[in-house]
C-alpha cells in the first residue's frame, strides 16, 4: 500500500509540464518508469492514473516487440518493450504526438522511395 503519493504526484506533474512543452515548442520527453525510484506499487499507481485511450501502435518486425498506447490524455504514451520470451522488460512513458522510437527512419524511407520507383518504373508510368 502507498502511505504517500508524493512520488505519483511529481511524475504527473512532470509530464503535465513536458505536455506544455510539446504545445508550445515541440518538445518531447521520455521518463523510462524503472528508472524513477518509484516504488512497484507506485509505477502501477501511475500506470493506473494515465489509463488506456483509444490508440494502439505495434512494432512486431523485432526480437524485442514494442507496444505503445495513448492514455486517456492525448499525448502521454506508454511503451511497453518485451523480450523473445513476451516477458515486459522496459516500460517508458514519452509525451509526443506519437511515439518517436516508431518514426520511420531516414534509411527505411529512402528504401520505401526506391522501392516505389521500381513499381513506378514496372507500370511504365
């Protein structure tokens, strides 16, 4: 049991201002929760607080999928990062628009453009 949600309240309060951040600058910002000091019971107390939104994001093209969904308040995401064996290893908690680690790469797009001049080229457009 919590005997205070002192703890909580910084986080919160923490991404309350990276939220401000992003509407005002762009900024984002990423907390990974193991690293905060907050006790099991806490990080599920935030995890509890945050809730689920309506908004999934799957990265499965790894040995180590990534899940990511938005909370009930637009812009906060939490990642859940799973090793071979599906067992949580990492959870992060990143205020954006979307979550940044799922961004397409410079690399992948400039394979993506390639790959569509090849169809283009194919359809003799």
């Amino acid at each position: 049991m919590i005997e205070s949600y002192g703890n909580v309240q910084a986080i919160l309060r923490e991404l309350q201002l990276a939220l401000k951040r992003l509407r005002e600058t762009g900024e984002t910002h990423t907390i990974y929760i193991e690293k905060t000091g907050l006790t099991m019971e806490e990080q599920v107390e935030v995890m509890e607080t945050l809730g689920r939104g309506n908004i999934t994001i799957n990265f499965t093209e790894t040995d180590q999928p990534v899940e990511w969904y938005e909370t009930q308040f637009s812009g906060i995401w939490l990642g859940t990062f799973r090793n071979a064996r599906d067992e949580a290893i990492v959870y992060t908690l990143e205020v954006g628009r979307y979550p940044s680690l799922c961004g397409a790469f410079d690399e992948d797009i400039e394979t993506a453009e390639d790959e569509l001049q090849t169809w283009i080229d194919a359809a003799d457009m």
